[in-house]
C-alpha cells in the first residue's frame, strides 16, 4: 500500500512539474508576443498608423527616402502607341496626376508638309524608340520625363484578370467591328456599372466610336478625346483595386505580370514600397486632364494641334513647376522626379 501511494505521490508531482513547465513556456511566448506587439505598436505609430507600411518593414524613414515618381505611359496596339499619359505620384504629399497626349498630336517641324509620320504616336516605331516618345512628351509639356512604361494589351488583359476583373462603369453601349490590316478587334459593350474582364476592359480602352459612326457625347468628349478619358479613368479603377488590401497581398503576382509583359527602364521592384502610401490616397482628388488641343486636318490627314499657353498654364497647375524640375532647371533629383 505504501509503495502504491509513493508511486501516485511521484505521479501527481510530475503532472505538477510538467505543469509548470508548460505555464513557464507559455509565458515565455506571451512575453515574446507582448514585446513583439509592442516594437509593432510602436512601428505603426511612428508611421502615423500605416500599419502596412510597418508589417512590410519600413521605419519613420521609409517615406523620406521615397522620391516622387514620374513617368510616361504609353499603350501599345498595332505597333502604334494609341494611349500616351503622364502619371506622377508623391508619397509624402498623396499629390497625383495624370495628362493624355493625344495621339494624333502634331510633332513635326512645319504643319505644311505634314505626312502622317508626324503624329506623336508614329515615333514609337514598334517598340524601339520608346524615348522618342518620352522626348517629344517633354518638347511638348516642358517637363524633364526620364522614365517610361511600355505595356502591351495583353498586360492589360492578364493584370485585370489576377485582380479578378475590374468594377467600372461603361458610359455607353459600344459596337465596334475592326477586320483591317489582319488586326481583327470586335468590342461589343453595354452601358453601365458591371465587373469586366481583362478582355473587355481592351475593348474599353481601345473604343473610339462604334460601327454606325456614333462615339462618346460632346460634353464627355468625342472619338480620341473621349477614349483619353475612359483610359484615365481605367487606370484609377485598376488603381482603386490595387490598393485594397486583398490585391495587396497578392502584389507579388501583379509585379511578376508586369515584369514579364512591360518594358520599362524602371525598376519595377521598388513599386512595392510605395504601396502601403498608396492606400491612402483619395483617388477623388487625383488630377486628371488632357493636352489642351483641337483637331485639324493637314494635307488630308487628322492631327491634333495643342496650345501652347493652356498648355503651359496646365502643366504649372497639375505639375508644381515652380517647386521641381522642367528641362531649363534641371536640379540633381533621383529616380523618376520631375
């Protein structure tokens, strides 16, 4: 009996010790936990709360070091570049804006011997000069542009697809059948707010007007003019999704998509660190316009001719001018800064 009760004894202590061991371990970890939460709490309050800026690493210097991102956007189809845009974004400010060049802008040295070579969207040339473009943008527009993306629709088509298509609204039914030059392009579209696929927001980019002539309404801007403002109004969509946070964490894929399918004399990479500022950025207060210009035929052909006052007068606006750099004031900025 005794030796039954010592063994019962021996159990009972090692249930005990077991016991406090497994309590001190826990309080181990909770501590661990605790001081961990803590540098955590502290990391997010240094970054006024951008709790996904401290969850990716970045300290109250993070945002300093990030320059103001510059950079032309252009679209490629049928070996042209249809979509030309200016974007700029400052993380420290949340300022941003974006500019259309028209594609039928006239670039050439006289209006009188205009030959179709002359249209803004002709130095492209298939991809090989894209700093053609990029010049001309800054004859244009007086800014110091270094940096281009060069996307190709079926970028468009793949990155709409992994955000899982885009939510927008269609301003009006599009009919449009195109079987010239072997670059067959069919966009059948109603009107109003429905998720599109990556294929359908194309169609929407890419619309003009539909078969029977009809195009946008005046007042939201006919033919190119209207097409320039669907595109900027793409690009905040797909903007606007982004940086939910469901997209956020799956920004790996998207960065991989455009690295694939874009050309570009960025560095795509560093994109990731100015998401967590992108989130909060009121997409309302975003600047967008296009190149104040009338279109004029020259020689039979269309062009676009823009104003050279309005246009200096928009670009100080949506630019700050007076507070970075044009081509005459060139300052020793970094990266992709004016």
């Amino acid at each position: 009996m005794a030796k039954n009760s010592q063994i019962k004894e021996d159990k009972v202590k090692r249930k005990k010790k077991k016991k406090h061991i497994g309590l001190k371990v826990f309080l181990v970890i909770l501590i661990i936990i605790a001081v961990a939460g803590a540098f955590f709490a502290k990391r997010v309050y240094d970054l006024n709360g951008n709790w996904l800026a401290a969850l990716m690493g970045h300290n109250k210097n993070t945002l300093q070091n990030l320059d103001r991102l510059t950079f032309l956007v252009m679209g490629e189809s049928g070996g042209n570049t249809d979509t030309i845009i200016v974007c700029t974004y400052d993380p420290k400010t949340q300022d941003a804006s974006m500019l259309s060049i028209p594609r039928d802008t006239f670039v050439g040295s006289n209006q009188k011997t205009a030959r179709p070579t002359d249209k803004i969207n002709s130095l492209y040339q298939d991809g090989t000069e894209p700093m053609k473009t990029v010049e001309a943008v800054n004859e244009i527009t007086g800014l110091n542009i270094k940096d281009y993306i060069l996307i190709d629709t079926e970028a468009l088509k793949e990155l709409v697809d992994i955000m899982g298509g885009l939510e927008f609204n269609v301003p009006i039914d599009m009919k449009y059948d195109d079987y010239s030059k072997g670059n067959t392009l069919h966009i059948n579209l109603k009107a109003g707010y429905q998720k599109l696929t990556g294929d359908q927001v194309e169609q929407l980019t890419r619309f003009r007007h539909n078969n029977d002539g009809s195009t946008y309404p005046y007042e939201y801007g006919m033919e190119d003019f209207g097409r320039m403002k669907t595109q900027r109004a793409v690009i905040k969509a797909i903007a606007s999704q982004i940086i939910k946070f469901k997209n956020v964490t799956e920004i790996g894929n998207i960065l991989d998509v455009m690295k694939k399918n874009v050309k570009t004399n960025m560095d795509l990479s560093s994109f990731k660190d100015y998401i967590p500022y992108a989130m909060n950025i009121n997409l309302d207060d975003v600047k967008a316009e296009q190149l104040p210009a009338e279109p004029k035929t020259l020689n039979g052909i269309s062009f676009v001719i823009y104003d050279k006052a309005k246009t200096k007068t928009l670009i100080n606006d949506m630019f700050h001018l007076n507070q970075t750099t044009t081509q005459e004031d060139n300052t020793n900025i970094t990266n992709t800064s004016l």
